[in-house]
C-alpha cells in the first residue's frame, strides 16, 4: 500500500491536539507517532512537552514543512520525520499512537496496531472511533470555529481484549488508568 495517499491533510485544530495530548498524559517517558502527521502540530506538541515524537507522512512537501518548523522550534532533536505510508512504518516502539483519520482507514490499521502495538499502548483518535474497540475515555471539544470534536482515547490489551496474549508494555491497568484519570486531561 505504500505511495498511496488516502486522506486529505485537515489540521487537527491546535487547542483539540492540546486537549488530546493532555487526555493520554503525554509525558517526557513517551514515544509518540503522529500516522498522517500533516504539518506536524501534533509532533511538535508533544515534543514540547518532551515526549520523543515521530512524524509519519507520505506527502514530501509537509515532511519538508515539518522538518523546517521542528528546527525553528528547537525541537530538532525530539522529533524525527518518517516520509512513507503509514502502512509501512513499524509502530511497536510507540507508547502512544495519534490518528487523525477516516473510518474505514483506521478499520484497515486496526489489525497493524493490534499485531504491533504492545499492551499499554495508548491510542488517539480524533473524530472517527476504532471500529470494535472500547475506548477508555471519549472527550468533547469545540474547537475555535464552533465545531464539537470527539476524541477517543484507547489502550491496547484493554480496549481490545484480543490483545491480552501479546507482549506488554504495561501491566497494572489500574495504575495506568489511575494515572490518565488523575492527570489533566482526565
């Protein structure tokens, strides 16, 4: 599947990546990859807050334009530009996944972050839910035009049981569910 472009690059309103990244507990322990990472608000973000980030994009004009606001920033040195395919890009180092994309797309992923995603992964995504996974939390923004945003928030072996048989990340749920219950975004 790779070189195929699926979806069109719509920004994910920046005070909407905010309210995401504070929904998972973004903190400097984490390794965040942005699937479709368009402009790379979402990377840049979570780099500030000093995750490591990486931003996957296949479109080789926002990988320049994502590269070039990292080194504005002076992030530089937390983010890290992959241009390809979601499709084709090795997920199981991350500890927490964002996807700013349609339905059936995320229906075609579902089996890739279930076959490499550990158990304790987080997983966001922004208007369109994971087909057949519960998610752990479901947050309502309206965003600076006015438009109610839905974000789900989900974790790998709880959100989709049939990952419990698959290496973990994280073994205490109530911990890590505690610790995104108790932080700001919660």
């Amino acid at each position: 599947m790779s070189g195929l472009v699926e979806a069109p690059f719509i920004p994910s309103p920046i005070e909407v990546v905010e309210k995401a990244l504070d929904l998972a507990c973004i903190t400097s322990g984490d390794v965040l990859y942005d699937l479709g990472a368009g402009d790379g608000r979402v990377v840049l973000e979570a780099a500030r807050r000093g995750a490591y980030s990486v931003a996957v994009e296949i479109d080789p004009y926002l990988v320049e334009v994502i590269r070039e606001k990292a080194m504005e920033a002076g992030l530089s040195s937390r983010v890290c530009v992959v241009e390809a395919s979601y499709y084709d890009v090795y997920l199981g180092y991350a500890t927490v996944v964002y996807a700013y994309l349609y339905r059936y797309i995320l229906e075609k992923l579902r089996s890739k972050f279930e076959k490499e995603l550990l158990v304790g992964t987080r997983v966001l995504t922004l208007d369109f839910p994971v087909t057949n996974w519960i998610p752990v939390r479901v947050k309502r923004v309206v965003d600076n035009k006015g438009i109610v945003r839905t974000i789900y928030l989900y974790i790998i072996g709880y959100s989709n049981p049939g990952s419990l048989y698959r290496r973990t990340r994280i073994y205490d749920y109530r911990r890590l569910l505690g610790r995104i219950g108790s932080c700001r975004g919660g």
